[in-house]
C-alpha cells in the first residue's frame, strides 16, 4: 500500500479523516479533518497533509510529533502513521518563506478535495483564524484493502 492507495480510498469518501494524537499523559486525542496527499512544500516528498487551528491537535503535536491518519469508505480502510511537521504563523519552518503559507493551505484544501469561489475570502479566513499546516511522512501505511 502506498500514499496514492490512501488517496484513492480517502477520495472515495470526501477525504475525510480521523486524525488521532497523543496527549501528554499518553492518551488518544482524535478528530476529524479533510486531509489529501501532496508534495512537501521543502523536499518535494509525497506526504498527507490537513488544515487546522485546533489547539488539541497542534499543541500535541508540537510536543509529539507522531501522527495517525485513518481515511475510511465503507468497510475499506487505510492507516498512515507518522512523524508530522508544522507550518504556520505560529510555526515557522527551515528552508520555507511564510509569504508562500496561503498557496500552501490552498494547495492542501485542493489536495483534501476542496475547491473555493473566493480565494482572497479564503485565505483572509485562514489567516484570521492563524490555521496551519499539518503534513505527515508516511513512515507506516496499512489498509484491509486487497
């Protein structure tokens, strides 16, 4: 199973996903996102990438950087589990120039499915609500798909 697998299956039901962390004292911490397959801004490497201002999740994984992914469409299902990285106004990153932050939230709303009438509307909204990028190596990929 591959990242284009996951893609497959996570387009089969709107991309959405459940995104599970790990809180301090070692607990689960899940919800759930639209999250689609695309090129790492910096190395070009295929990773799983969502949007998000949760505090739960980027406090978390701030801390802890290990990500599980789950996509699901019926009884098919695939797993990525990784080491995630964030970019945002709150997280900086190497090598990655902020002014190019909102061409990477659309590029991973477009990559989760998504599509918008007002871009400018868009990425005001992001910015306003100081989301961030969230992108996941897949270290791990596993499904009960044949």
């Amino acid at each position: 199973m591959e990242l284009a697998d996951v893609d497959r299956i996570g387009a089969e039901d709107a991309y959405l996903a459940v995104v599970v962390t790990t809180r301090a004292d070692g607990t689960a911490q899940a919800s759930v996102v639209n999250a689609g397959v695309l090129s790492h801004p910096v190395s070009g490497e295929q990773v799983l990438g969502f949007v998000t201002y949760g505090r739960a999740k980027l406090a978390n994984l701030r801390e802890r950087q290990q990500a599980t992914v789950v996509f699901r469409s019926g009884w098919q299902w695939a797993t990525v589990e990784g080491r995630s990285e964030i970019i945002g106004p709150d997280d900086p990153y190497p090598g990655f120039q902020s002014s190019e932050l909102p061409a990477l939230l659309r590029s991973i709303f477009r990559a989760a499915g998504g599509s918008h009438d007002d871009w400018e509307g868009f990425d005001r909204a992001m910015a306003e609500e100081r989301r961030a990028a969230v992108l996941v190596h897949a270290d791990r990929i596993y499904s009960n798909r044949r």
